[in-house]
C-alpha cells in the first residue's frame, strides 16, 4: 500500500490536517509501504504535462478567465472550451510564453460525434461518456503548479499503482485520468469507485458541516478499539458473504471482495447535536465496539483502560485494573466508560448521592440503618473473598428477616455511590476491608 498526500492545493493543505491524518492512521494501525507527499514530486508531474504538450495533446491558454455565452458550447451551457486558444498556432504559444506571458496548460480533448470516452469500473461496472461533454481541462496552473488530475496521474504511473479505490464522486474526473494516461503511453490502473457516506438527512458527510463525526481521532478519544472502528467501516457500503458483522481484520481481508461493494449510498447515523457523548456516533459502531471489548481477554482490555483511568487522575496500579476489569467488561461500551463505570473503585471520597436511594424497595430508613450496621459487623469479620462475603450477607439477611435485594441496595449504594453498579461481592473484594467499611460509616452518617 502506497500512502500519498495530495498536498498539491496549498490553501487546503493545512498543518493540523495533515497531522490528524497520521495520527488516524497510526491509530488504526493499517500501516504501509511506501509513503510521498505530492508536493515533493513537482518535477515528475511538470515533466509528464510537457511530454503530452510536446505530443499536441496539450495547449497553452493564455485567456485571464472564461466569460460570455460564446464560450459555454459543451452539455448544459458548461464551458468546453476557448477556440481562440486552442486553435493557436505553436509559434505564436511559444511567442506569447517567451514573452512572459502567464499561462494555463490544457489538455486537448478530442472532439466530434464518435469521440467516446470510457473505462470499466469494477463496482459500477461499464463507464462511457461523450469527449463533446469533458472540457479542456487543466494539467498546470498558471503559476506552474500541478492540478490534482496530472499530480495523480503521474504519481500513478511512476509509482506503479495497480488498484484505484476511492469515492463515487470522483467517477465523473476518471474520464480525465484514462485521457492522460493514455497520452502518456501508461497503462492505466484498475478503478473502482465507492458509495458515499451520508449523513441521516442525505447529505455527503463533510469536515465543515459535520464536524468531529467525520474524523477518526474523535472515534478514538471517545473509546473505540481500532479494530472495532475499521470493522464498522468495512460494513458501511459492504456486505460479506458470510452476513456476519462482527469481524476481526484478518476475517475482513480474507472476505473482501470488490464485487461485494454496494452501488447505493451509505448511512453514518448519528443526531447532531448529540444528546448525550454516545449518540454522536452510529449505534452500529457502539454496539460492534462493545462486542469487540467482549471479546478481549481481561488482560488485554485491562491495558488498554489502564492509560485512560491514569491520564483522568487515577494512579492505579496494574494489579488493581486487572481485578476491576472483569467486573465492568459487560457493562462498558467505549473505552472511556471505564470513567463512569468504575470511577468509585479509584476514588479516595465518593461523590455525593441522594441518601434516600440508601433505603431498599418497600423499605425504610429504619431498615436501612439495621442493614448497614449488620453488614458493618459482617465485614469486620468475614474474610474478604466474595465467596464468602455472598454467604455472610445473605445469611445475615435472614437474620434481619428481609430480602436480600433489601440487604444488598444498601450496602452496594454505600460503597458504590449508585444502585446500578458492578456484582457486590467482587466488588468489595476489589475494595477491600478498610474503604467498604469507611464507605458505610459515611452511609450510617448520612442515614442519622
């Protein structure tokens, strides 16, 4: 795989999006062969547009700008081009150039009826269309720069390109790239063009109206595994034989198939703006993250939560992570729920909770103060292995003749800060002796 910046366009080609490209790339881990930056290849390009233009298939238009109705002769009043220019004799184009005067270098479409122009395209099959209806497009600029179609034509055929695969809105500049290939005497590549990604109102998604969702480092700040997030892409505009959606990349190399690309456009769901972080991104990359975090072993998905805890604040040691991270492993989607789901497990002091939800279903404070104060004496003498904490605390519900969910809600909001939190009695093992008991002193003083 050949890496290639298109940085020809100076205004576009910014710092700070070049380096979120690598970074994306790096992220994803989908490495590559080669790499070049265009700008640094301006001799090759220059030098393929004069061979063309030393052949006749080229012109120089020394016209400032195309204005008038005169010039509109192509398909829909479109500008084809200026005769005046094309026309011009060789003498006197090198007369005006040597004059200094500024130009642009065009390409000199063939024109007439029968002149057809076409390709096949391994997605969307048979291409033709009329040379009549492509204008004389530009191969240099007037300041000598490269167009994007020279520039990349030349970078594909010095570098040997065997495979072409890019968007669907690039079908209609092929027809341009199969002209200068062929006036280059190069035999062009395979093309092949891929649906769109769409946002939910239609529109083609963009870095200016829609924002974060369109880059991939928003992807991996939020949490998504890399794998997981190459996985949601390959399903977007593809469907492998096999109908399955969760895939690992080596699954997916071994699937892919051109001929299995869809025609039609593909739909990136998100609600912009977003309610919460979550519904930014498409429901189908959340659910594939979290069934690619499932699949992790405890160690690995412990190492790659551990940075996220530690750069929110948390010194935690590795051992301490590894104990968490089976208890939260159902019950996180992107990495970063780490934040939430087990946030109390790293902190010294518990945020504050509402301490009515101290008090169980059908229950009071009065039952709430006794459940507390019973667990307060089972924890102080039962070994802390959850085994043996399940049995402690269930017995002592029937002591207290209650349920044991009304035993539970108690001790778990206590020492969790919530109701909704991870299996209590792993996670009072992983607390240990002195915070659990600490957590349910400051429970009792809030219950008094």
């Amino acid at each position: 795989m050949v890496l290639r910046l298109d940085d020809t366009d100076v205004e576009r080609n910014t710092e700070a999006s070049v380096t979120s490209i690598f970074e994306g790339l790096k992220w994803l881990d989908l490495g590559w062969d080669e790499e070049y930056k265009q700008s640094e290849r301006l001799a090759l390009h220059q030098k393929m547009a004069w061979a063309i233009f030393d052949q006749g298939q080229a012109y120089r238009d020394f016209t400032p700008a195309h204005t008038g109705d005169a010039d509109r002769s192509g398909a829909q009043g479109t500008w084809l081009f200026n005769p005046g220019m094309r026309e011009l004799s060789r003498e006197e184009s090198d007369r005006r150039a040597g004059a200094g005067a500024p130009f642009a270098l065009r390409f000199r479409v063939p024109r007439g009826i029968d002149q057809e122009v076409g390709f096949a395209d391994a997605v969307y099959g048979e291409q033709r269309k009329a040379a009549d209806d492509i204008e004389d497009f530009a191969l240099l600029r007037s300041d000598g720069m490269p167009t994007y179609h020279l520039a990349s034509c030349a970078d594909d055929a010095d570098l040997r390109i065997s495979h072409i695969i890019r968007g669907q809105d690039h079908l209609t500049n092929t027809f341009k790239h199969v002209l200068i290939f062929a006036a280059a005497g190069v035999q062009a590549p395979q093309f092949a063009h891929l649906p769109l990604l769409v946002a939910p109102d239609g529109t083609k998604l963009s870095k200016r109206r829609h924002g974060p969702v369109v880059s991939v480092t928003t992807y991996r700040d939020a949490g998504f595994l890399a794998e997981a997030f190459i996985n949601f892409l390959c399903l977007l505009g593809w469907s492998p034989k096999n109908d399955r959606e969760q895939m690992t990349l080596a699954e997916l190399q071994d699937a892919f198939t051109l001929e299995g690309i869809n025609r039609a456009n593909a739909v990136v769901n998100f609600k912009d703006p977003a309610p919460t972080p979550e519904e930014t991104f498409d429901p189908k990359a959340v659910w594939l993250n979290a069934e690619h975090i499932r699949s992790l072993s405890v160690e690995e998905l412990s190492a790659r939560l551990l940075p996220i805890v530690r750069e929110a604040g948390f010194p935690v040691d590795p051992a301490k992570m590894l104990k968490v991270t089976p208890l939260i492993r159902e019950r996180i989607k992107l990495l970063r729920d780490v934040l939430t789901a087990a946030d109390f497990f790293f902190l010294d002091q518990l945020p504050p909770y509402d301490r009515l939800e101290l008090i169980p279903q059908k229950g009071d404070v009065a039952m709430a103060l006794n459940v507390l104060k019973r667990a307060r004496e089972v924890l102080g003498e039962t070994e802390f292995k959850h085994d043996l904490l399940d049995q402690a605390l269930r017995a002592a519900a029937q002591e207290l003749g209650i349920k044991a969910g009304q035993m539970f809600q108690p001790i778990r909001v206590a020492v969790c800060g919530r109701k909704n939190a991870p299996p209590l009695f792993e996670t009072l093992e992983v607390l240990g002796r002195e915070t659990s008991l600490a957590r349910i002193e400051q429970a009792l003083e809030k219950l008094q």
